[in-house]
C-alpha cells in the first residue's frame, strides 16, 4: 500500500513539473463575473470569425440559380410591394418623395437591423451540434453575423445610392445633408441593436423556447411601428410617442433626412437609441454570461 502511495507522489510530481515546463498558448478557464467577456479572445479567433462569415454566405445562396443576386431582388422585391401596397393603393404619404426611394430607404437600414436581429437570436440554439464538438468563444458567432449582415448592408445601400442618383439626375430636390457624417454611427447603433436583443433572446431561447415562435412576429409588428411605409410627419401627435419609443424610429428618420432632405434628425432621439442599444448590450452580457456556463445542458 506505501508502494502504491509513494509511485502515485511520484507522478503527480512529474505531472507537476511537466506542467510548469510547458508554456500553454490556451487555458480554457470557467466563466467568473457577469461582464467577462474576454474581447482579447475574441480577437485571437478573428480568422474564425471569417470563416463562419464566409459559411454564411456560401451556405446561403449555395445550389440557387441567382445566388448572391438575392442580395438585390429581395429589397427590390419588397419595395416594389410597398410602392403598389402602400403607395398606390393606400396611397400613403411619402413627404413628397418619389415612392421608390422613400421605401428603399426605410427597407435598408429596417434590413440590416431585423437581419441582425433574427438570426442572432436563435444563434446558440442553430449551431449547438458546434458548440458541443470544440471549444471556441461562443460570441464569435454573433459577431460573424453582424459582419456578414454589414457586407448584404452594404450591397442594397448601393441599389439605394442608384435609385438616389437617377432621381436626382432627373431634376428631383434630395440633396445629401451635413448630417450624413453621422452615417457610421448609424450602422453602429443598428449592428448594437441586433447584437445586445439578439444576445438576450437567444440567451433565454436555451430554456424557454416559446421565445422563438414569437421573434418573428415581434419584429414584424416593430417593423409597423417604424417609420418605413409611412413618415413620422402623417402619424397623430398622440400616438407619435409610441413611435419614438422605437429606438429604430430616429435611426430611419435622420437616414432619409441625411440622404433625402426630409424626415427629423433628432439628436436626443438618437441619444435615446445609443443609450437604449447600450443597455441592451450590457443586458444580453449579463444574461449571455449567466446562461453560457451550461446553456449546452438546455439547448
């Protein structure tokens, strides 16, 4: 029995020194803290966030006949139907505007936010099969999404900047305000947005899974009670409050202010919006760090 426990000293002392002898390139420790988000991690698997970027599109459009021309005809698509719909038919005000820039306008930021928005908030839920085989950050997920949603971003502002340029060249009065250096802040308030209520859904979809079935029309009404198929100038003074609650509200109107000359550019409102966006993101962190120790028995 003193044989035994003397051999077993003995390795755990070369376990001991074996230990100090290497230098490890990575310890995986447990989460401690609500706002422990290690972001130098996150940077060190920046080439991963690539690739899940690069699998989004790919895996995306893969075995279509138009493949990425998507990225085009769906906010075509869509603002043609606003243009019969709301414009023709309903004949809803556009400030003036011709209807086809006024919707496109509201549809690309809208877009860009709902993408970020849905797809970040079954995240954790979509890829556990990943997150059960191999260890990596778990936000490098989200993350890839908000890039991958900023490149499709990018494409349909182009089909706005084409549809801006041929109305203008057309003798119609938009002009592009001094306002328009807020633009990135803008895209920064959007991708803030997505991110901090995506994090919180999806956080809370790992136990309560009834959150799912209710994403999809919660942004739809969202979408209703922003100021894409109508201006904020035709809404009631009484119920213009509601709108503003929005935090994507102040966000559409100075776009089309920046980009088309109409609309509210709202300072405090869009202090509203980087404050609310703020708040999501420390909310989702505090969430996100509580759930992630063992979101993997839940999901």
């Amino acid at each position: 029995m003193e044989k035994v426990m003397d051999m077993a000293m003995e390795q755990t002392k070369i376990a001991d020194t074996a230990i100090e002898a290497n230098h490890w390139t990575l310890v995986i420790k447990p989460v401690s803290g609500w706002f422990n988000l290690n972001l130098n991690e996150l940077w060190n698997y920046r080439d991963l966030i690539f690739l899940f970027v690069k699998r989004d599109f790919i895996s995306l459009y893969k075995q279509t006949i138009l493949g990425p021309l998507w990225f085009f005809i769906q906010p075509l698509l869509t603002t043609i139907t606003f243009t019969v719909i709301f414009g023709n038919i309903a004949q809803l005000s556009t400030d003036g505007l011709p209807p086809v820039l006024f919707y496109l306008a509201g549809i690309t930021c809208w877009t860009y936010f709902s993408e970020c928005f849905n797809k970040t908030s079954n995240v954790f839920s979509a890829n556990a099969s990943i997150f059960g085989k191999v260890y990596f950050p778990r936000l490098v997920l989200p993350f890839s999404i908000i890039i991958s949603n900023l490149f499709k971003f990018g494409l349909q502002f182009l089909i706005f900047l084409v549809f801006y340029f041929y109305f203008k060249i057309n003798g119609h009065a938009i002009n592009i305000g001094i306002s328009v250096l807020f633009f990135p802040l803008l895209i920064v308030i959007m991708a803030g947005l997505g991110l901090g209520l995506g994090i919180i859904i999806s956080s809370m979809t790992t136990k309560y899974r009834d959150l799912q079935h209710l994403i999809g029309f919660g942004v739809q009404l969202m979408m209703y009670a922003s100021p894409i198929v109508y201006p904020l100038s035709s809404v009631p003074d009484n119920y213009k409050w509601i709108l503003l609650l929005n935090p994507m509200t102040s966000i559409i109107e100075a776009f089309k202010f920046s980009f088309l000359g109409v609309g509210v550019f709202s300072v405090a409102g869009l202090i509203y919006s980087f404050l609310f966006m703020c708040i999501a993101l420390i909310i989702g962190i505090v969430i996100f760090s509580k759930v992630e120790k063992s979101f993997m028995d839940t999901v």
